[in-house]
C-alpha cells in the first residue's frame, strides 16, 4: 500500500490541508483482490532518489506496518490542490523529477554596493569609543570575585542603567558579580590606576564584518587586507595565583570610573608579563622574560 499516491497524499496533509487526501483503498475500491499485506518493491515505487527522500522524511511507509482497511477518506479539497499546484508536486513525484538546485543569483545583484552594518567589539577601560565608532552603550567592568572557586571566567561590560525582572530581594547564595579593580601598583605600567574600578564601552565599527585582538602588537596585522587599528592597549587578566580568567585587552590609556578607590578586590585586573624559554612554544630571540605584553583591538 507504500506508493507514490499514498506520499502525495501525505505531503498534501502537510502542506495544511482542512481535510485528509483519497483514500487509497476508495480509488482501488474494484480492485477486491488486492492483499493488503503485501508491500511493494521500493525500486519500483521509488523511482528517482527525490522519491526516496521523501519517503525517507516521511518514513511511517517504510517503518509501519499495513494495518487493517479503515473507512473510505474524503476527497482532496480545492485548497490542498492550490497548494499542491503552487508548490509544483507533480513535477516532484514524477520518475523524471530532478532534485531542483539553488541559484543565489536572483539575490544578489553585482550593479548594488552593499555596506556592512558593522562589527562590534569592547573597549575595555574606555568609557566612550573612537570618534568614528558608534557608541553602543557605555558600562562598569565587572567579573566574578578573584577568590571564589566558582562562577564565571570572562569579564563583562555591564550596563550601568540595569533593567530587573520581577527581582527577589536579598541573596539567594547563587552566582555573584562583583566591580572590576585595577591592581597595578607593582608595576611600571599605569601605576595611577591602583585600587580604582575600571570602565567599558561596548562599540560599533561602521562598515566592517569583524573584530580581531592581536596580543602582542600594537599594530593590526599588514597585507592584502585593510585592517583598521580601533586602540591598542595592554594585556591583562587575574593574577596567576588567584582564579582563572580570560585576557582582555585594556586600552594602553585606560581611565577609571569617577570617585571609585579602596581596595574593595572583587573582579581584578592585572598586567601579564611574558615568560620565555630556549626550545618553548615562546620564542627568547622575540620575547623578553618579564616584559608586560601589548595588544591591538583590530577591525576589517
């Protein structure tokens, strides 16, 4: 009972029809001697591999057992054969049908100049973005806290005008955010910044696809490709004894959020230094031991 009108009738029932297809026992009411049990050859009945593929999608033919004959169904309505017409299923289950290709060329006209949106990327310790950047929106760095075992491992850009859901007051012990703090105050690098939180901002660079950070320069990547220098900063995470984090690259004028101090050590930030050995993955004749890397925030 497994043939190309019981499929048709089935991807009709699909396509939304109001009413169940033919029967097919209805249309082969005379034909009082057929067995019921008997399924017919799949070669025959599927004759082109678009066929197949829909009685593969379909597949209560070929995992479901015929079951005893049931009452005559109703005739297809006028509105499965519009649709059965609109989306051209004769041609489908025809044995000539060919699996129709994709032609991306009506959706893309060459004569048109197309623009990209944008790339966006974070400008750590900024709170504002270059002058040809769109500001998305402008936010406090925060993390989690640099003793905690758990919670998360990146840095985030929160905003600074929160909106809460149906919040519950107090702690319920769960995940917690904490104020990103410069701790620099060992180094030569940024001294001034010691002990204050850091802010953020999260930009839009107008006619690029994508943003690149380039540890290790302060210039974008030379060539074929015009990469486009957004700031160029210096390397920093959590300190190596306390948990993990994720390197981001701060802006190499970095600027604090007003009237913050105190050593509150939430989320901290400090300068990695580079480490090198003879025959390691970090070159020596590059590289010097101890020297605080640099970064580029680069777009195209």
């Amino acid at each position: 009972m497994c043939d190309r009108e019981r499929l048709k009738c089935w991807v009709a029932q699909l396509l939304g029809c109001g009413v169940p297809c033919i029967s097919l026992r209805e249309r082969r009411a005379s034909d009082t001697e057929q067995d019921v049990s008997t399924v017919p050859d799949l070669s025959t009945l599927l004759q082109s591999q678009s066929n197949f593929q829909s009685a593969y999608f379909l597949g209560q033919c070929l995992m479901c057992p015929p079951g005893p004959q049931g009452p005559n169904g109703l005739r297809v309505n006028e509105a499965c054969r519009e649709r059965w017409q609109r989306c051209d299923l004769d041609r489908l289950f025809s044995s000539s049908a060919e699996v129709p290709k994709y032609d991306n060329k009506d959706r893309y006209d060459a004569s048109v100049e197309y623009i990209p949106l944008g790339a966006k990327y974070t400008r750590w310790g900024k709170p504002f973005c270059r002058e040809d950047a769109e500001l998305i929106y402008e936010g406090v760095m925060a993390g989690a806290h640099y003793n905690h075992a758990g919670g998360a491992s990146n840095y985030l850009c929160l905003s600074k005008d929160p909106i809460f859901d149906e919040p519950v007051a107090g702690f319920q012990h769960n995940a917690f955010l904490y104020g990103t703090e410069y701790e620099t105050s060992a180094s030569q690098s940024l001294p001034h910044l010691q002990n204050t939180e850091a802010p953020c901002a999260v930009c839009l660079a107008p006619s690029r696809t994508i943003t690149l950070m380039v540890p290790g320069r302060t210039e974008c990547p030379t060539g074929e490709r015009d990469w486009n220098l957004e700031y160029k900063g210096i390397l920093m995470s959590q300190h190596h004894s306390q948990s993990r984090t994720e390197y981001i690259c701060v802006d190499a004028e970095a600027e604090v959020i007003p009237e913050t101090s105190g050593n509150h050590n939430g989320a901290l930030l400090y300068i990695v230094e580079a480490t090198c050995a003879t025959g390691g993955g970090i070159p020596c004749e590059t590289y010097t031991a101890g020297y605080e890397v640099t970064c580029a925030v680069c777009s195209l």
